[in-house]
C-alpha cells in the first residue's frame, strides 16, 4: 500500500510546471539522464553553454548512487504503472519536449 500510495503521489510534471510558474523558461535547463548516462561530455557541454561558460574538459561516464534494478516487475506492474502515469507522461512531454518510453 505505501508504494501504491507513493507511486500515485508522485507527478513530474506537477514539478516542472511549478519550476516554469518561478522561472522563465530560457533559464531553465533540462537534461535527460540517459543523455547524462550515453554522452556526458555533450551534455555537460550544453550545459556549460546554457551557462556561457567555457567547455569542460572530456568526462569519464561513470555511475555512482544508482538504485537497484527493476527486473522484477511482472507485466501486470508495467501495464498498472502506464496507467497511472500515462497522463502525466504525456503532460510531460509537452512541457519538456522530451520522448518518454
């Protein structure tokens, strides 16, 4: 129950519209974590140009404080967790631009 409760409680895109109700959107930056993950040295690239900076020297990817994996979900779970999240997802995607599953 308390995952449930958590699972429904939680709305990224609730959250970005609160960061674009603070903030212009030309000074908010997003940054996929995938895109973190496969080509940080792009990403941190166009952050420090979201920044006027110059650009960082070459990174090494590396992982630190990932959770544990999901394998373990049955497609009873992924089909539930679609559905709570199909609304949100696709609010998500308009406000960021960025393609989700």
């Amino acid at each position: 129950e308390t995952v449930c409760r958590n699972v429904k409680r939680w709305r990224p895109g609730d959250q970005i519209e609160r960061l674009y109700a603070l903030f212009p959107r030309e000074q908010v930056m997003l940054a996929a974590a995938h895109e973190l993950r496969t080509d940080a040295h792009r990403s941190l690239g166009r952050l420090n140009a979201f920044l006027g900076v110059p650009p960082p020297p070459p990174a090494t990817p590396r992982e630190v404080h990932v959770g544990p994996r999901m394998d373990g979900l049955t497609p009873d779970d992924v089909a539930y967790l679609r559905a709570v999240y199909a609304r949100d997802q696709a609010r998500l995607e308009t406000l960021t631009g960025f393609k989700f599953g």
